[in-house]
C-alpha cells in the first residue's frame, strides 16, 4: 500500500511538472485547441452541459474546466491528486472562481455523495491510477441516473506502445531523470502546436500507464447500466497514423453514455 501511495504522488509530481507551462495566454490557446480542435466537444459534450453540475476528475491545469463553463454549465467540481495542480488551476480558473469548486485528491476515492453530479468528464486519467476500474466506478458512483459519463483511456496495441513499454522500463526507474528529459524535449520540440515535448513525458514517466480494448471498456460500462454509448475519435496525431503503429483502436478510446437504472 505505501508502495502505491508513493507512485501515485509521484504520478501528481510528474503532472504537476508538466501543467505548470499552461497558463495566460497560453492556457487560453490550449483549451481552446484541446476542446474544440483536437476533441470535437462542441458536438460530443457541449449540448449536455448548459445549466449542469459537473466532474471534471483529474482538472490538471484546469483546461476542461474552463471550456466547460464557457458552455454554460452552472458549477464544475474538479479533483486532482497534485496539490500543485490545484493552485495552477485556480490561478488559471480565477475568472471563474465563483462556479469552481477544486480539491486536491484520488480519483478512486471521490469525495462526493452518490448521484451528485449531472456529468462526469475524466478524459486521460483513470489509465495513470493503480486501480482503473475502481475509478471508474467511483465516476459512476457519483453520477445522477439519466447524467452523462464521459472517459477516455489508452487502447491496447501498435508498436508505440510496445516502444513506450520498452523504455518505460528505464524512466519510470529515474534514467533518464525527469528534468533532463523535460529539458531536452522542449528545446527539440518547443511550444508545438500538437505539444509532443508534454505528450513524450506523459508516456514515459508517469508511474502507472494501463491499456484497454474497446470491448473491455464498453464491458465496463454495459456492467454498471451506462448505456446509449457512443464512440468518438480525435483529430491527435495518433489517430492519423497506420494501425501498425498506433493499434486498431488508434491508441485512445473516447466514450460518451447514460446512467440507466440497473
């Protein structure tokens, strides 16, 4: 147990790292770019948060919060296991201050009652826990009958992952460390418009790093009365590459559904 508690303080280290290079304008630009060019949130999500009391589970720099009250919903909550994140997300979400509610926690321990939340959105985390499922059912957990779940996860196969794994051997035990690789990858790719230097570190050094099917996910959800499920795919890079390399399911899963009565 102390094992685990130390990788997943160490996973919100690495994060904490990584987002405190978004902010201002920059913050600004990448919300932007991840909501509505790389993810297609205005059709997928933004019909459904007008009004709504949301989860965003893993808020990292705050970037989905943002987008999602500029959609109109009327409070978001988020939880992160960074305390770090916590501060650059308020100092980011300060416009918004009155409708956030930021706490620095797990994901597989929500801090909230039962059917709270109107939506759940955890977009890239429950794959960087020691125990995905139970974070999952933590999201259901708290989300109202008739609320809208929204996940995504790394998906099983192609070579990127089979080379991720191979030098994830190494990195996730210190070598290279952390700062160095952080410095060589910003000064090779810099601020790039698809932020490779933060993807690289994201796949290399946060502690823990799962895979799924589609068919293992949608399992999950059918189990737990999410029905009505849809998938989406992304404009990011992967997903334009040959399935040799980025597996069939274009190495990420992104699923939308609603919480039935089981």
């Amino acid at each position: 147990m102390a094992q685990q508690v130390s990788k997943e303080k160490r996973c919100g280290e690495v994060y904490s790292n990584l987002w405190e290079h978004y902010k201002g304008n920059l913050f600004a630009d990448y919300c932007k770019w991840l909501w509505y060019e790389v993810n297609q949130y205005d059709v997928w999500l933004d019909p459904e948060l007008e009004g709504k009391i949301v989860l965003d589970a893993g808020f990292g720099s705050g970037r989905a919060i943002a987008a999602i009250l500029n959609a109109g919903a009327e409070k978001v909550y988020g939880i992160d296991i960074s305390p770090k994140n916590e501060a650059i997300a308020k100092e980011n979400l300060s416009p918004w201050i009155s409708k956030v509610n930021l706490k620095t926690g797990s994901v597989l321990d929500l801090p909230y009652d039962d059917e709270f939340f109107d939506v759940v959105h955890c977009y890239g985390v429950l794959h960087h826990t020691s125990n995905p499922r139970k974070g999952y059912d933590e999201l259901v957990r708290v989300l109202k009958t008739d609320g809208v779940l929204f996940i995504a996860l790394y998906s099983k196969g192609g070579l990127v992952n089979h080379v991720l794994n191979f030098f994830r051997f190494f990195t996730t035990r210190g070598f290279p460390p952390f700062g160095a690789m952080k410095a060589f990858s910003r000064a090779i790719f810099g601020e790039d418009k698809n932020h490779f230097w933060y993807a690289i570190l994201d796949g290399l050094y946060a502690p823990y790093r799962e895979t799924y099917t589609e068919k293992e996910l949608r399992d999950w959800l059918d189990s737990t009365g999410i029905k009505n499920v849809s998938r989406y795919y992304c404009s990011w890079s992967y997903y334009k590459w040959p399935k040799l390399l980025s597996g069939k399911d274009r190495g990420l899963i992104i699923l939308k559904g609603y919480k039935r009565k089981v």
